[in-house]
C-alpha cells in the first residue's frame, strides 16, 4: 500500500502546531522547567533535520529551508573579545552562555536574557549554523548544534532514551562540566586545574540547547512565524 503524500496546506497547519508546541516548551523552560530542553531539541530536530529518507524537516518538506538565513549568536571568531575594555586571554567553552549569580547559587544562562548589540548577531545558511560549535575545541569539547540536537533527541530522551551517550564532549561536559570553571566558597573560580577544587555547573547543556532554540525562534521570527 502507498503512503498518502500530505499537501502544502496539511504541511502548513502542521508548521504552526509545530512552532506552538515549540514556543510553550520555550515559555514552559523559563518558567523554571529546565527539563524543557529536551523537547526543544525533539522540535528544532522537526523543523529543521533532514535525515536518512523518509526523514524530512518541516522546513525542508515546505520547501523553506533551502532558502532560510539561521539566526546565530555565536561571537565573531575574528573579533577582538574585550571585557571593560580590556581583551579577553582565553575564549569561553560555552559561547552562548553567560553566567548567573543568584541566591541560589551560580548557574549558566542562555544569552538571550543577556541580548548581545544586534549587530553582534549573524545571518547564515542553514549547513554552516548546524555545524558552527557550541562547546569550544580549545577546552577539549568539540560539541556542534548538530551533535547537541541529535544527541539530546536521539539519546538523551527528546524522543528516545538510550542506556548511554556515544558523544564523548557531551557526555563528558554533562556529568563533569567545564574543567576550567568551578565554584568554590560561593563565588566562581577559572583556571587550569580548577578542577580539582569546588563543585562543577552542570546545566550548561540544557542552557545551550534553549540559547539554541532561541535563535531558531528568531529565525522563524524572521520569516513571518
């Protein structure tokens, strides 16, 4: 028996259910459901992977994706890091994170809540946003939005739970967190070998994943969803 093809207009209804569900996952995850992230990236995987046939994105089947610019955050390789002025020794390992300092202790935040100048924000193709780092190679990680999406949808339970993680960055960043950052006494302390002292910041993972969703939702933003 032959699979039914569905329309444009069926594709259509099924992109704004899509991007609803996506934006509650987003609202529900600043509200506090940090578990959220999971679901974000079973979304961004919808919208936008395009697999092994039949495996097609939204985007991608609506014909869309081919021609969309991807909004990306990441800071401009060539650009001089400066703080207060002064330049930056080394590049962070989470790009798309800043740092929050609360009562309840520190935590990574996706940079949203910290809108960098528009200026500092690009406009790139599809192929080269998934492939951009979201964890630096300087650090020892190597994790793109590619690996964090897929690794979140296909083994960490977006859309399937396996009984472990074959990406070794993300694996290593969940369970250990940046070597080079750990708090110690209450504040935050940066360094070779920091890690042998203080407690890690775990939840940059899930932080990166909702800094990731924020650029899609500008994205879609961008094209009239």
């Amino acid at each position: 028996m032959s699979r039914q093809i569905k329309s444009r207009d069926q594709l259509g209804i099924e992109l704004k259910e899509q991007i609803e569900a996506f934006r509650a996952s987003a609202d529900n995850y600043d509200r506090g459901s940090g578990w959220e992230f999971k679901r974000l990236a079973n979304s961004v995987a919808i919208l936008l992977y395009d697999g092994k046939p039949p495996t097609r994105s939204l985007l991608g089947l609506l014909g869309m994706k081919d021609a969309v610019q991807m909004v990306s955050s990441l800071p401009v390789k060539d650009k001089e890091d400066t703080i207060c002025g002064l330049p930056v020794v080394a590049r962070s390992s989470t790009p798309l994170l800043v740092m929050k300092f609360g009562a309840g202790g520190i935590s990574y935040e996706p940079k949203y809540v910290v809108p960098e100048p528009s200026e500092d924000l690009r406009l790139i193709s599809f192929d080269a946003w998934w492939s951009e780092p979201v964890l630096e190679q300087w650090s020892g990680f190597n994790l793109t939005r590619k690996d964090l999406v897929l690794t979140i949808r296909n083994q960490d339970g977006g859309a399937h739970v396996d009984d472990g993680i074959k990406n070794i960055s993300y694996s290593d960043f969940l369970r250990h967190g940046d070597p080079f950052v750990r708090v110690v006494d209450g504040g935050m302390a940066m360094g070779p070998n920091i890690d042998l002292v203080g407690e890690p910041i775990l939840n940059g993972l899930r932080a990166t994943m909702r800094q990731v969703a924020w650029e899609v939702d500008e994205t879609l933003k961008r094209i009239g969803y």
